[in-house]
C-alpha cells in the first residue's frame, strides 16, 4: 500500500498559530503558544453561510466546559461562478500563495465494483468511469483560480497528483481512474479506510485554512455505535482487523481537523452530463438540508453525503459554499479531563454556539490534540521550512512567474522564475534583507535544482501602503512537468512564506513551433533584484504585477521557436483580449518573416498591452502561433483597476 507521493517526499513542520482571512486582513491574533484552531460554517434557515459575525457572536464548549476565545478571523473566498467563463479552461501565469478552497478528491477505485452492483445486477465499467469523471468535473468547473485541488486513488498510483491550480493536471489523474472492486468486502473497506487515514495524517499541522476531503466512494468509513473492546487474550478476538483500520481512520480525522463530504458515484450512474453553468443565471432557491448518516466519517468532521442524483447540482453548490464562507477561531486547550472509557484516546468533544435565532452551526465533533515534533538541535533556515509543507505557507504573500526558454546548443532548458515578494511599508523608504529559495521537483516529488539568493532590498512606499520586492533568478530543467516551490524569509518582518506552482518544459530543439512564456514589464515598476545574471538576455525585465491602472505602461515579449528538422517557415502571431463576459476587446495579427528567425531559429515578438483603453475588470490575454498546421498559444490574466 502506498502512500500519497507528497507524504513520501515533505516532513510536516509545526507552526504557529495564525488567524487570517482569504482577504489578507491583519490577523485579529497571534500566539506561539499551544494553540488550537477550528473552522466553522454558520447557516441560515435557507442553508446559505450567514457572513458578518464577530467573536462576541460565538461561545465555545469543549467537554461542556465554557472556553475563551482569543482568534477570531472571517474568511470568504469568491465563488467561481462569479468568474469568466474562460478562467476553467485558462490557467493563471503568475500563482500566488492565497487562502483559497484546498479540495483533495480521493477516487475510491477499491470500493466502487468493476461490475456487479448488488441489487443492480451487471453495469460496464465504462459507465462508472464515466460516472466518476461527471463528478468531479462539477467539482473542477467551479474552482477559482486560487483554489487548490489533489487527486489520489485507493489502489492506483497513476491517479496521483498533488496540489496545484491546473485544472488539466487534475483531470489528467481523473483520467486515469479505473474500478477495481469485484465485489464488496472487508478487505476493500480496510484499504479504502486505510487511504483515508494516510490523507488526513498528510494534512495535519496545515490548519490555518479548511481542508476538505471529497470522498467519492459507496462507502465511507463508519465508527461503530460502541467500540468492540480489545482482545483478553482468553478466547474473545476483540476488534477485527476492519475495526482497527477504522479506529485509526477515526482519530487521523480528528487530529488534523479535515472536512469530509461523501459522494456516492454508484447511485450517481443515471447522472447526465449537465450543461456548462451560465455564470449569469440566478442561484437555485432549492433548499435541500443535506446530511450525513450518524456516526460517519462526514458527519463526525462536519461534512454531508450526497447519494441521489436529483441532489448533487445543489450538494455541489452546497459544499463550495460551505467552504468558501466560514470562521477560524482559536483558544488555548484546557487540562484534559477524564470523561471516562473512549476509544479514540484523548479525544475532546466540542460545541460551537451562536448567539442568534434560526442559525446552524457546522463544525467538527470534536479533536485530538497534536503533538507537536521536538524541535531539531539544528533547525533548518525559515526559508527552508516554508518549503516543506504540503501547502504553501501565507504568513509572507508571495507570488511567482515561470517562463521557459531555449538555450542554443544545450539539451535544457531555462526557466526564468521571478519571485514577487509583497511588504506593508511604513515612511518614505525601508529596507530588508530576504532570503530567497527556488526548488524543482519532478512529478514523482524527486528535489532535481535548487537555487537560492540572499538580497538586500529597498522598499519604496506605495499608496496601497505595501511595496513589491521581485526577484529574478534562474533554473536549468530538461523538457518535461514540475512543481516550482518558492520561499522567501524577510529580516524585517521576522516571517516567512512559500508559493507552488507547476510548468511544462517544452522540448524546444524537436518542437516545430513553440513559444516561451510570455513576460510581461509595466510602468512605474516595482524593485527588481538579479542576485546572479541570467544565462541568457530576456526581452524585457519580467514582473509579477498583473494589476495595473489605467495610466500604467504594459509591454510583453514572447519569443517564437521553430524546433526539429523542417524548414523554417513564416509564422502569424495573433494577440486577442477577453473581458469578463468573454466579448473580444482586442485582436490584432502579425506574420513573422523568414528573415525574423536567425540561426537560433527562433524570434522575438513584442507585444503592446492597450490597458488605457480598457474598462476595469479582468482579462485574459492570449498569444498565439501558427506555422501551416501547427499551432501553440500561451495566456495570462490580468486586471484594471
């Protein structure tokens, strides 16, 4: 049985406690001590999240003893229904490290038959394959560009893919889904168990946002009303093997605090493909209390099941509103009483109240207290540490830009990284010292590259009162798929921060027709730092920025490359703009000659962004190449203010 690949390569660091919203307001707390956090959806009578409470609305119990809360934090992150159309199909060039929805989907190919379903007689895999992939893409349309999704299946390891904002990564894994069950059975249900314990011992120690796990399975795991006591050694077996592989299930959930939402795939076999969602449709007024049955993994970690058909649009919406508009609250955990014969060892019951009518509160049944790991008597930097989590540490906002290049006559490829590093400002000028790292990692979580740079930085106050530190560096990577981790330490907040993000190197010397990343350079610019010269000259000094003024100067470059062993031919570069409503607002065409590719064969095109005589909202920009029958594109997204 393997695990998850990230369990495999990243060691978990306990951290400390820190409250923020997805709206990156200043934390109403902060503390090193022992602290816990746990996260809250507060409903209406209609199921919608009441949003606007403060800390004085709540009271907080655990083993029915009254406990002060000392964080607070409101966190709303926007639906994706509010987005354009284009955004699920177009994937962001720059990531940053934001609270928004974390979502691991966990395809249980051990449970779900291969064929026979009882009561149902025989249904070909291919519907249940289909019926799993219908699922999840409701799922994946409605993920913003700041949400987070993983795969992992039971039994298959192809399905595998760790977190990241590719929505064509994630359904790449779904692809892969196959059912392997022939027919139910404790030995299915102990390794279906058994997968789930592993992903909530992953996601321990990442608790400052919600974490939910998508169970799609025909069965989750479920404690029994009493625990079977041990075994006495004098003819009574005690638990079974199923009972122990649940009973660790149990109290993995409870120790890191995930959600839970159960979906059913074998009654969702009459689920037909749904039409992509108008994002300009009014919200279904349907109210479905949907619930989870006692005693299951769902119900104990404040989560639902959904198992008809005619409910899962709305179970869908239901989830995505439940973790998009909830409340973080910690509190110091008093000494643990002795509430008497428990099998989940230190388990501690907790009930959230709200003082108004008519709300609902979701939340965990209850938790078991980490502990946490010694500390090491030679602890790594805290740039490195913000490296090796699962998730990216908030703490320092960051974000990261990844572009690939050719260099001639070598088999690698350059990837230029620029590391943006965001400060609130104080006075006319500061000035810190980061310490910055980059890291590749193959798909298989292998670390292949490092870089790392330790600059001093001069920080210019800004009206939005924060200054952009960006750093440029370098990474040689031959062609293929990679996760870019990004950390930065600053010296003057005393704080650090990590931000992910996946690209795909081409093979620029066999591709007929490629294209580099698109960099982008705008006017005023922020502080820019090349610790180290590239090996090669870009076009322009690339940014991070994506949001801009209408009075700010956007320029781009991108360059073309014609691989492999044809002839060079002329090549049209066409440049459109979407606005929101995916209505074009810009389109204009250039052929590049013979003559504009030199030995190099390749060329470089600028690219003039017309921001002045845009509205203010967000765009997509898309750059794309065509050469006879051949044709590539490269986007990104930007905003007007």
């Amino acid at each position: 049985m393997r695990s998850f690949t990230s369990l495999i390569l990243f060691t978990s660091f306990f951290v400390a406690c820190i409250l923020v919203s997805a709206q990156s307001q200043k934390p109403v707390f902060r503390a090193t001590t022992n602290i816990i956090q746990t996260d809250v959806t507060v409903l209406d009578k209609d199921n919608r999240p009441v949003r606007g409470l403060t800390i004085d609305d709540f009271e907080l119990y655990e083993d029915g003893e009254p406990i002060e809360i000392l964080g607070f934090a409101e966190v709303n992150i926007p639906d994706a229904d509010d987005a354009p159309a284009w955004l699920r199909e177009s994937t962001p060039d720059v990531r940053n490290a934001t609270n928004g929805r974390v979502m691991l989907f966990l395809l249980d190919d051990a449970q779900v038959p291969y064929m026979m379903t009882p009561g149902r007689g025989y249904v070909h895999p291919n519907e249940r394959i289909a019926a799993v992939k219908r699922i999840t893409e409701q799922f994946l349309n409605r993920l913003g560009p700041d949400d987070l999704g993983a795969v992992i299946c039971v039994y298959d390891k192809r399905c595998d893919q760790d977190f990241t904002s590719d929505r064509g990564r994630l359904r790449a894994a779904i692809g892969q889904f196959m059912p392997k069950s022939l027919v139910y059975g404790p030995t299915p249900q102990k390794l279906s168990a058994n997968m789930a314990e592993s992903i909530a011992r992953l996601l321990e120690g990442q608790a400052s946002r919600r974490r939910s796990l998508i169970y799609i399975s025909p069965r989750l795991p479920m404690r029994p009303a009493v625990w079977p006591p041990p075994g006495d050694g004098a003819g009574n077996p005690g638990m079974s093997l199923e009972d122990i592989q649940v009973l660790a299930t149990f109290k993995a959930a409870m120790r890191s605090g995930i959600t839970v939402y159960g979906v059913n795939p074998t009654s969702m076999l009459s689920l037909k493909d749904a039409p992509p969602d108008d994002p300009d449709a009014p919200e279904s007024d349907r109210v479905v209390k949907f619930m989870a049955p006692p005693r299951s993994l769902s119900a104990e970690t404040g989560g639902f099941n959904v198992s008809r058909p005619g409910d899962f649009a709305e179970g869908v919406t239901q989830i995505f509103r439940e973790t998009g508009s909830y409340y973080m609250l910690g509190y110091e955990p008093p000494e643990k009483k002795d509430t008497g014969y428990n099998m989940l060892g230190g388990f501690r019951e907790l009930e959230v109240r709200v003082k108004r009518e008519g709300l609902t509160v979701k939340g965990h049944r209850g938790y078991i207290e980490r502990t946490p790991p010694k500390a090491p008597k030679n602890p790594p930097a805290e740039s490195t540490s913000a490296l090796a989590g699962l998730l990216p540490k908030t703490d320092l906002p960051l974000r990261v830009a990844v572009s690939p290049f050719a260099v001639p006559g070598q088999p690698e490829a350059l990837v230029a990284i620029t590391v943006g590093i965001s400060e609130p400002v104080t006075g006319a000028q500061n000035r810190d010292y980061i310490d910055v790292q980059v890291r590749a990692f193959s798909k298989g979580g292998k670390e292949l590259v490092a870089t790392r740079n330790r600059v001093d930085a001069r920080l210019a106050a800004t009206r939005s009162g924060n200054s952009l530190t960006e750093v440029v560096s370098e990474l040689r990577l031959k062609p293929g798929a990679y996760q870019i981790r990004a950390s930065a330490f600053s010296e003057r907040m005393q704080t650090s921060g990590s931000v992910y993000t996946d690209i795909d190197v081409p093979d620029f010397s066999k591709t007929p027709l490629g294209l580099s990343g698109v960099l982008l350079m705008s006017f005023p610019k922020p502080e820019s730092v090349t610790p180290t010269p590239l090996s090669i000259d870009l076009p322009v000094v690339p940014t991070t920025e994506r949001e801009f003024t209408r009075t700010s100067l956007v320029r781009g470059s991108v360059r073309v490359y014609q691989g492999g062993g044809q002839s060079v031919t002329p090549v049209t570069i066409r440049t459109t703009i979407l606005d929101e409503k995916s209505k074009m607002v810009h389109d204009r065409s250039e052929v590049l000659a013979l003559d504009r590719f030199g030995a190099n064969r390749s060329s470089d095109v600028r690219i003039d962004v017309p921001i002045a005589t845009l509205s203010p909202g967000l765009y997509r920009l898309r750059v794309e190449a065509f050469a006879e029958s051949r044709q590539t594109y490269r986007d990104v997204h930007f905003t007007v203010k």
